[in-house]
C-alpha cells in the first residue's frame, strides 16, 4: 500500500491567515455599528428634546403599526392626507417666502 505524501504546513496556514482576516473585518464591522447605534442614539436623543409631542406620537405610531393595527386601506388614506398637508406646508412656504422678499425681506 503506497502512501502519498503531501505538505501538510501550506493549508493550515491559509486557513489561519483567512481566520485571522475574518477577525479583524469582523472587528471593524462591530466597531463600525457601535458608531452607527452611538449616533442614531444621539439623534433621537436630541429629537426627543427638541419635539419632545412628536416623538411620542412616532412611538404611538410604531406601536401600533408593529402591532398588527393599521390595514393596507387606513395606511394608503393616512398616506395620502399626510402628502396632501405636507405639500400645502411647502406651498405656504413658498408663497411667504416669496411675499417676503417682493417687500424686501429676507425668506424664512
């Protein structure tokens, strides 16, 4: 019975230097969400302060839509009342801006 020799010392040492890698991208992954979760945390943070009503209704709201409550048909009606007011908003804006400086102003 004949036996093969083969040199056993280059694959195992392939494979510690592919672990090695996968740790340290492994480890600047971690570091790199730790940053991400840091700042998102902060900016909600800082949202909280600033609108402290409509931070709690986004949370009503994320409640109640993880919570099984809002149907296709309620989602698609909110949607559309929530575009309707917000482009009457920008609208509104745009005419008092442009009011504004018509009389010398500066827009707001």
């Amino acid at each position: 019975m004949a036996t093969t020799k083969t040199n056993g010392g280059a694959a195992p040492k392939a494979i510690g230097d592919g672990v090695r890698a996968l740790q340290s991208d492994t480890r600047e992954l971690l570091g790199a969400l730790e940053q991400l979760t840091a700042s998102a945390g902060e900016a909600l943070r800082e949202q909280m302060d600033q609108r402290p009503y409509a931070a709690i209704g986004a949370g009503f709201l994320a409640g109640y839509v993880l919570g099984g409550g809002l149907s296709f048909r309620l989602a698609t009606f909110l949607a559309a009342g929530a575009a309707r007011a917000t482009a009457a908003q920008l609208v509104a804006r745009g005419l008092a801006g442009s009011t504004a400086t018509r009389a010398g102003g500066r827009a707001s």
